[in-house]
C-alpha cells in the first residue's frame, strides 16, 4: 500500500471521528454533555469536563485532518514520468473546420 492510500485511509477515519464529535455537541450547550448532567443538580462526570473534551477533540482532531491533508499533497509524484495529455502535444496537426459554403453536395436521385 503507497504512501498515498494510507493517508488517506487515516484521513477518512480522522474525518469520520470529526463528524461523530461535532455530532455529539449540541451548539446551545447540551449534547452529550446535558444527557450526563441532566440539567439538575447531578453532575454524572461533568457536564464542563465533557464540553471542555468534546471542543478539544473537535480542535485536534480539524488540526490533524488539515495537517494530514497538506503531508497527503507531497506523496504525490512530482518526476519526470508524468504522462501528459495528447491534447496538449503541439506536434499534432489541427485540422481547421471546413465552412458549409466548401463542403460537397451530394444529390440523391431518390428525392427528386
């Protein structure tokens, strides 16, 4: 396996984790953290320790994606072997388009 699929197999697991954390959240406070809290005067763990670790997860875990998005653009293979497109070969002929006016008329005998 390259360098290049084992990237990104790590950053499709890192993007899949970001998206289970963000989900979790609640953006009024709540999520996962009033579940255990509960909104009471019981605090199961928390309810300021499980925000604090849930936007410390959702940050590390966005600045590792972002970190190993740009490493993922170095693996890829910047020599002399590159196989560049036909199109773009200058060695070609261009055939320029026939005008309407030029073109042969063929009459079938069978229309008329």
């Amino acid at each position: 396996m390259g360098s290049y699929s084992f990237l990104l197999a790590i950053i499709v697991i890192v993007s899949f984790l970001l998206v289970v954390v963000i989900m979790v959240q609640n953006p009024k406070g709540g999520g996962l953290a009033s579940t255990f809290g509960g909104g009471g005067t019981q605090q199961l763990g928390g309810v300021k320790q499980t925000t604090d670790f849930l936007d410390k997860s959702t940050w590390t875990l966005a600045i590792i994606l972002i970190a190993l998005i740009m490493l993922s653009n170095l693996t890829f293979d910047k020599g002399e072997n590159r196989i560049e497109s036909k199109a773009l070969d200058s060695n070609e002929l261009i055939e320029e388009p026939v005008p309407l006016d030029q073109l042969p008329v063929e009459i079938d005998p069978d229309t008329q």
